[in-house]
C-alpha cells in the first residue's frame, strides 16, 4: 500500500486522531478508549488483512457483537480499501449463508460459536473465516496481538466503495446497497454542521453497528467531531438511565424514546444537561414527541433516511423544530414529490413520490444493475418508495410508504420474504404479513393465513417454524387465521382492509 494515499474516509475520520489522546469510546464498565488507542487497533486489523492477502475491493463480511474491536473492524476496512458488509446477529443459518454467497466477501468475521456452520457451508474454500466475541476474545484477537500495526493506507477515491450493507425489497431478496467513501464522507460532514457537534460532545450509543443509522450516523459524527461516545453493547433502560448523565446527545429509534418515557426514572432532572436526542429510522408518534416534551423540556429532533440514501433530511437544530415532520432538506441533498401516477413534480403541500439526488446517495446494488436502474428516474433521482410532501417552508412530512414494508422497532421487514417462508409451510394455502400497530415496537409484523381444511396446524407451530428460517424480530408476533383474503380486481391482495380488520 502506498504510504501517503488519498484516502477520503481515512484522511477525514481517522488520520486527524492519530496522536489524540482523548477518549473515542467509553464503554459499560468504564473503561477507556482513546482515539490514538483505537487508530492503533485498527492498524493492527489492517495489517492482519494485508497479511492474509485481503485487498482493495475485497469484501470484509462481519457477523459479530457489538464492541470496540467489531467497530475497529469499519476503521480497518476504510485504511485497507476493502469493503465491510456487516450482518444483523440475529440472522439465522440459512439468511446468514444468503449473504455470503451473494457478497462473495475474502474474509468472513464471525462469533465462534458460528465457526463451524460457517465453514462448512462456504462454497468457496479460499474464504478466510476468522472470530470474534463481545469480550474482546477469537481468533482475530490473536491475530491483532502477533501484528503491529501499520499506519500506511490504500489509495481510495470518493467513489471507491466502502461498505455493502444489505436491505430487503418488494422481491423479498435482500439487495447489497453498495456506498462509497464519498457518500459516507459528504453526509457524516453535513450532520456534524446540521447537528452543532463539536469535541466537546458526548454521544449515547446503544444502537447496532450493523445498519446505517449506529454505524455511519452515530459513529461518522463522532470521529467527524472528535466528540467521545458512551458505547453500550446494546439498548438495555438501566444502562441508558445510568449513561445519560455522562452524555450531552443521544440517538435513537423511537422505541428507545417510547421506553425510556415508561420508567419513571427518565425525568426533566435526569435530562437536563443533555443538549440533544435525535430519532430516526421510523416514524415516531406525535403522542411521543408531546409527552417526551412535557416530561424532559427537550424537543426530540426528528429526522429522515434510508440505507440506499445516507441522510436525507432532519430537523433544524437552532431553527424550529417541526412534530410530524421530518425537517429541511440537508445542505449538499436534493428532494423533490412526484405525482405516483402522472410523474409531474408537485410543490408544497401536495402529497407524492419522494425522490432524492446528492453525493449521499448510494453507488447501486450490489450485482444488479438493472434493479439498480429501476429505482432511479432518468435524471439521476433515487425513488425512496415513501410518499410525503414538502411543506411552504420546505419541511418534509412522511404519510405512509409506497412499497410493501414492515418497521418494527428500528428493523425493516419486508414481507414478501415472510410470505414466502409461510406459504411454503405444509398446510398453509396462502399468507399476507401486515404491520399493525404496537406500543413499543411502532409496528409489529402480524400474519393472516388461509389453511387448509385438513390441516390441524397452528399459531405457534407457524411462529415457530418462521423462527428457524428467519430472524426473530421477523417472525410474526401474531397470527390471524380466515377463510380468505380479500383481492381487488386486479386479485392483488387488499392489505389496507386487513390492517384496518385486525389493528
Ligand atoms: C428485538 N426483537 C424484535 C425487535 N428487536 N422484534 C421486533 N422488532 C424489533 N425491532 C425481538 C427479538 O427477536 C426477541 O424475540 C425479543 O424481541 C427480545 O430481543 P431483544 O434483543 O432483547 O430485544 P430488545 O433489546 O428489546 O430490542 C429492541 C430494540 C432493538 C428496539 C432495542 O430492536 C433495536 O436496537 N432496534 C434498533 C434498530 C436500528 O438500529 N435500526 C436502524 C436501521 S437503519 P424472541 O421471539 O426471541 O423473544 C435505517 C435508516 C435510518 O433504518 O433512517 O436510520
Ligand atoms: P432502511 O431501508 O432500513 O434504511 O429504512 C429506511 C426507511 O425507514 C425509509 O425509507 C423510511 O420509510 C423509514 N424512515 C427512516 N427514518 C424515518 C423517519 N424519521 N420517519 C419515518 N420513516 C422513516
């Protein structure tokens, strides 16, 4: 590798810390990582890459718990040039060997536990398969500890890629969504100004490393700012309740708010040295928003955007923050509604297509070229597949989705892929899977069936086979059985009537 590359994420996140002594992470127990601790560890993860031959444009494909070597493993990729695709822990075998085939990754990072089904599923023998657990213990462990690290990195331009992070769609196929160091670069750059961050801050973290929102969002901010994170394994009230003190911002999904308002140790007192809590990822109730204001004085600033897309919009943090909106437009992105059926550009207030173009938004899908096309118009718009408008100031409301998706908790599932592990169950004549409304979870996915006569299954035997094929927060939390499900002319199921029947 070439010892003074362009490198854009590395020269912008990383290069600016290496002798920064103040802490990057503070985790559970106390502990303390420095940002010059964490450089380190990532030129160690580097030097194990270049050591077993993993190069520029590899994959880099992480199925591990959260914790500051995992996170390292993101610094390691951006110095090497390879590409991190990071896995939800919850996949079960058969999604986790989905991704593996499609990302054909050189190297595959997972818990040890996984070690052997791994391995003996990889269709490529040349795979490197290395593990790591949540307390800092696997074969990469070792491997970091016999190499030093190195401090040259790989030469990278803005539209070299950088991650492949996978989002389901409408076939019910999970796609590679592939972003480049470019989109991640000019979006973390426009958050930090949106947001007001400075060194001074310190970030709550307790969301996942595995999607866009605690990875690039939460951790591109912070290495931006060279602010500190309070890095909690996972979302857990008591840890949250006994960080908040030490944090000056937290970001969340709305059932993070919508739990912490339940406990009645989450007070004014408790929140007020805080300067800001950001939601995203899925619509957060206006009840939400009013009751998270009278409890604690603070406006929770909401804002919009997608794996494909980075961040699209957020509220202001000086100006007015609007409940129900999702704020302007961020500085270097475009948005704009279309009519769904005649394709005219609509002005405030008129509900459509959302549509985005900027540097944020991503590269394409990984070996789909011509999915990539579909999803874009012919002058370079990405279609989100939210419908919303802008209001006369240009604050974006969201008022439903165009396509068939479930979010559940902060997660997306599409159900077509659950449809699709129902229908083909001994006994089921056909399945519809809907969202319906839930108090923690925002949405919970729920299953309507039509069986057939002879068949004695039953709720819990179709939970129950759904969670050995697919990921728990998936699986249908309910299951509603009739004798058919209602079609429109066209005999596309009617699935607004049966949210309507069974919310
Ligand atoms: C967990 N479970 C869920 C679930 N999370 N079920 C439905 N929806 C969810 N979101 C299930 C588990 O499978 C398990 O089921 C049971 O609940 C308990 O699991 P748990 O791990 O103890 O759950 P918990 O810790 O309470 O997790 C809830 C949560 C978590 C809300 C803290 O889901 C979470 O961290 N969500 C954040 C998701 C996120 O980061 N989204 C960003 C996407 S990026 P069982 O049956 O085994 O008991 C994006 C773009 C953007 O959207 O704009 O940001
Ligand atoms: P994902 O594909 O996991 O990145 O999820 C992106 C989707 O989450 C978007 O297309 C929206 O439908 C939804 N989303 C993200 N943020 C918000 C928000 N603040 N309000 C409503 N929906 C949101």
């Amino acid at each position: 590798m070439p010892k003074k590359a362009v490198n854009p994420l590395y020269d912008a996140l990383l290069k600016p810390h290496t002798q920064n002594s103040n802490s990057f992470l503070i985790l559970e127990d106390g502990q303390r990582v420095s940002y010059a601790e964490f450089i380190q560890l990532a030129g160690q993860i580097a030097n194990v890459f270049k050591s077993i031959g993993v190069n520029k444009g590899d994959r880099v494909l992480v199925k591990v718990a959260k914790s500051p070597e995992a996170l390292a493993t993101y610094a390691a990729c951006i110095q090497t040039g390879t590409v991190l695709v990071p896995l939800n822990t919850a996949y079960t075998p058969a999604e986790t060997n989905y991704f593996i085939a499609d990302a054909e990754p050189a190297l595959i990072i997972c818990d040890p536990d996984e070690e052997t089904s791994i391995s003996k599923s990889l269709e490529n023998p040349g795979t490197h398969l290395l593990t790591l657990t949540d307390n800092c213990s696997g074969s990469l462990v070792d491997s970091i500890d016999r190499n030093t690290a190195i401090a040259e990195t790989q030469s990278c331009s803005a539209d070299d890629l950088v991650a492949l992070l996978y989002t389901s769609g409408t076939t019910g196929k999970p796609k590679g969504a592939m972003l480049t160091h470019g989109n991640l670069l000019s979006n973390g750059q426009s958050l930090v100004d949106c947001w007001a961050f400075t060194e001074q801050d310190v970030l709550l973290h307790a969301l996942p490393i595995f999607h866009i929102h605690g990875l690039f969002v939460a951790c591109n901010v912070a290495l931006l700012s060279g602010c500190s994170m309070v890095f909690l394994s996972k979302f857990n009230l008591d840890s949250i309740i006994d960080s908040l003190s030490k944090a000056s911002v937290m970001m969340g999904v709305p059932t993070f708010y919508t739990r912490l308002l339940e406990d009645k140790r989450f007070n004014e007192n408790l929140t007020k040295h805080m300067r800001l809590f950001i939601s995203g990822s899925a619509p957060m109730l206006k009840q939400t928003h009013m009751a998270f204001e009278q409890r604690t004085g603070h406006r929770v600033l909401e804002r919009y955007g997608m794996t494909e897309t980075n961040m699209n919009t957020s509220n202001p943090y000086h100006q007015e923050r609007k409940i129900g909106t999702v704020g302007l437009t961020l500085s270097d992105v475009l948005v704009r509604i279309r009519d769904t059926d005649t394709g005219q550009c609509l002005g405030a207030d008129l509900t459509g297509a959302i549509e985005v173009k900027g540097p944020n938004v991503f590269k394409g899908y990984w070996k789909l070229a011509q999915k990539t096309a579909e999803e874009f118009t012919d002058d370079g718009y990405f279609i989100t597949g939210d419908l919303g408008f802008l209001d006369q100031e240009g604050y974006l409301t969201i008022v439903g989705r165009h396509k068939d998706l479930v979010i559940s908790g902060g997660y997306n599932v599409y159900p077509k892929e659950i449809e699709t592990v129902l229908d083909a169950i001994d006994g089921v004549t056909e399945s519809a899977v809907i969202g319906i409304p839930d108090h923690d979870f925002g949405e919970k996915v729920v299953a309507v069936v039509v069986k057939q006569q002879s068949t004695s299954i039953n709720e819990t035997d179709l939970i129950e086979i759904c969670k050995t094929k697919l990921a728990a927060y998936k699986c249908p939390k309910q299951v509603f059985f009739v004798d058919a499900l209602p079609r429109n002319a066209m005999g596309k199921v009617q699935k607004n009537s049966l949210r309507q029947q069974f919310s």
